[in-house]
DNA sequence: GAAGAGTCAAGAGCAGTGCTCTCGTTTTTT
DNA sequence: AAAAAACGAGAGCACTGCTCTTGACTCTTC
C-alpha cells in the first residue's frame, strides 16, 4: 500500500495519532509524566475519554510513544552535535555529545526523566524502544573508535578489566565499539555512566546547594573523565 | 515534657505513625511510589480511609517520612561499610561505601527509586531531608579528607578546575571537604555521581544487554574512578 | 451499486484514587 | 466540671484508567 493509495480512513487515523502525542507532549513538559491523563487530552480534542482508546488501548502506549520520541530527540541531538565537530577532533565530538546531552535535558526536563527517571512500576519498555534508545551511546562509542583508530587513545593500564567483562566486551566489540581494547569499552560505559548521572544530579536537584555553576561543573566533568578514558 | 509524662494518645499516636510507615513502606517495597494509596494503607489498618489524615495530613507527607527512612537507610549502610575498614586504607573504604550502596540499592530498588529517581511532579523536598540526604556524601567526603591528609592522594594536574567552582569550592573545604585542592573537590562530585549514575544504570535496566556481569563492572569502575580520583 | 465487515464517537458505568467536611465520641487541658 | 483538642467514622467531590454497548459511518467485496 502506497502512500497515495492510503484510504481517507488511514489518513485522518496518522494524523489524529500525531495530535494525540503533540498534546501528551505538551502536557508530559508541564505536569511530568505521572500529570498526564489520557481523558485530559481526550478533552483538549474535543473527543469523549473513551474515543481515545481507539488509537492507544492504554496509557503505556501513549508513554511508549512519547519514549521513542523522546530517546530519538536526544539521539538526534547527540548526531547533530558530532557533525558539527571536525572528524579528527575526538576531544571535541566527546565534548559536544556531553554538552548536547545536558542541553536537551534542561530543555525538556520531564522528557528527559521519562527515559532516565524511575521507570513506571509495571511497564516494561517493548521492544520498539531499543532502537532509539541505542542511537546516543552508537555515537558515543563512534567517537572512541575512531580515536582509537587514529592513534588518539592512550589505553590506561591501572586498572585492568576482569574477566567477567570478556563476553560483554567481545559483544561490543563487534556491534559498535569496533575494534577497542577491554579497558577502553569498560571506561566507555563508566564514562557514559557519569555523563546521565551528573545530568540527572544536576536536573533531578541533588546538586542543589553544593553546586551553583553546574555548567562549568559539568564541562570539567567531561574534559577530566575524557582524560579518564585515555583521549588525548 | 518528659517520655514519661507523655499522655497515653500521644504514645498511641507514634505508635500509629510507626505502623503506618511501616506498611506504607511495604506497600512501596512491592508496588513502587507510584503504586502506593493511602487508602490502602488506611485498610490494612483496619481504619477508614479518612481517618489516615489525622497522622499524615497528605500523600506527600508519607512520602517525605518514607524518603528520610530510605535516605538514612543508605547513609547508615555506607558509615556501617566504612567502620569496618582499616582507617588508612584508604582505597578500600571508598571500595566499601561504593559496594554499600550498590548493595543496598539492588536490596531496596523502589525505596532507592524514592531518593534517586524522578522526583515526584510538584513535590518539594522539605527542609528535614536535606541532613539525611548529605550522610553518604559527607562519610565520602571524610575519606577523601583522611587520604588527603595522610599524603595518599597524588592531585591530577591534567584538568585545572575552573575559577567558577571556586566559590563552592571554598565552602564545601570549609564543611565536608577538609583541606582537599579544588580539583579534587571536583573530582570527588564527579566520582560520587559516577556511583549513584551506575547504580540507576544497572537498576532501571539500562545496562540490559549491554552488561551481564554487573558486579564486576561496577567494581572495575569503582577502582578506576578511584584511580581517576588520585587515590592510590 | 448494494450487502457485509470493519471502524468510529459517544455515553454510561465500574472500581479506584486523594482529599474535604461534618458529626458524635473520647481524651486532654484548663 | 467545663472548654478545647483530637479522634474515628461516614458521606461526598472530583478525578483517574478502562470497559461495554449502541448507533452511525466508511471501506471492501461481490
């Protein structure tokens, strides 16, 4: 079936489905996720609360939707951020992946703790969000290759990594830290780890009263923990 | 007045408030903070619903008595793991309250979700969590302090910390981070949110296959972020 | 082009929630 | 002993997610 040939039906059907998640969003960004009711929106619509259920039969639907949405706007944020950096300059692309991250987040804080808050008690992710969820850190792990292709990462030998790391590193050697040293793929996850942990600190106000310029905080984070990866 | 002098609906009141927190903390422990209903609560008593908000006269309030009860738990768990460690050896005690946290958290993963997860929309950490809140850091911050002093932290020099950290810096010297150079104030910051950040990871499923070998992981980082640290 | 199948909005309804108000009773204070 | 405060119970309000049924509409198939 041809985008042409779509019935009168298919179509008003998309377009009902797309001003059903612009509205959760806007609800999502004011009242956070436990705020959002799917007869409020219905109501904004002009459709009674049980129309609604035709288009998502539940509300982890509609939170599954605004997830996807959610991971690949960080994702896009995170690509765009890396193309905007000269190809060689892996300190750069490592900054301006952290920075993007962070800027998204205080941008859109309650989207931003949909994916990287307590998971709803019950729901369970399906499996449409793995893809998008993945897209930021294929970036990440781009940039280290590359480095590490390039000559640009020192592996640091303080801390070898166990044993019990060599499968999953074997793994993701293969899938998207191509060609890296246990050690360095082991960082990777430890860096990764801190990037979303200081922006949820900063975000979810752990920070509060300890830290009053996280920007500055946040940059010195990332440049001392790309040293901690060996980027050179 | 006296413990003695108390009147009988004064014992009988704490003792209500006690038995309320602890179903309440059941309740949660099971169903999670979203899951939680004070009109169950209410039941299990055997009490009418209304009658719960004589004792906590709002959801919020039982969630702050729950969220200062978890705050302690962790703060008590990690000076616990500390005293049991040489006073010197300095690598081992931050290894200790690292494995601590993890421990208790993967024990208590939804009264962890309390403290460490999204906020609850609209609610505002009253004045009386904030000494809870601080119990894990500050014992953090005393070994680093101890280590310090004891001439067991080389300074890294490769990331000047910036001169707008200065201001926190001096005030965190002054309370928690006795003597500690700024840059390894910072680094500290960084490395505690590297632990929580790795904790959130493995317990809200973000290290689903990627990483199977949690403990190991978690450990490796653990060391290496102490190295990262200028611990040796 | 008409019949049948599928899709839809609407409304009523169920079980649950946080929270409020009132009322009669009990306990504490004065 | 009288006044004040605290209490349990019950009814009720506004809200939620979700289900079921009904009648109208649209698309497909013969």
């Amino acid at each position: 079936m041809t985008t042409a040939s779509r019935t009168a039906r298919e179509r008003v059907r998309a377009e009902l489905i797309r001003e059903i998640t612009d509205i959760a969003r806007r609800h999502l960004s004011t009242d956070g996720a436990a705020g959002l009711s799917l007869r409020a929106v219905a109501r904004e619509m002009g459709m009674v609360s049980s129309a609604i259920y035709r288009y998502f039969p539940t509300k982890d639907d509609l939170l599954t939707a605004l997830i996807i949405d959610a991971y690949n706007a960080v994702g896009a944020a995170v690509e765009q951020a890396d193309a905007g950096c000269a190809r060689d300059d892996f300190l750069g692309r490592w900054l301006a992946m952290c920075q993007a991250i962070r800027a998204w987040a205080l941008a859109h804080p309650h989207e931003y703790a949909l994916i990287h808050g307590t998971p709803v008690p019950g729901y369970q992710a399906p499996a449409d969000t793995v893809d998008p969820a993945a897209r930021d850190g294929i970036m990440f792990a781009k940039v280290l290759s590359d480095a590490h292709a390039a000559g640009a990462i020192q592996v640091p030998a303080d801390t070898p990594a166990p044993e019990e790391f060599a499968g999953d590193a074997a793994a993701l050697r293969e899938a998207i830290f191509v060609g890296l040293p246990d050690e360095v793929i082991l960082r990777g996850i430890h860096a990764w780890t801190w990037v979303y942990g200081s922006v949820s600190f900063e975000l979810f106000g752990m920070y509060n009263s300890v830290v009053t310029a996280p920007a500055a905080t946040f940059e010195h984070g990332a440049r001392s923990i790309a040293h901690y990866l060996g980027l050179r």
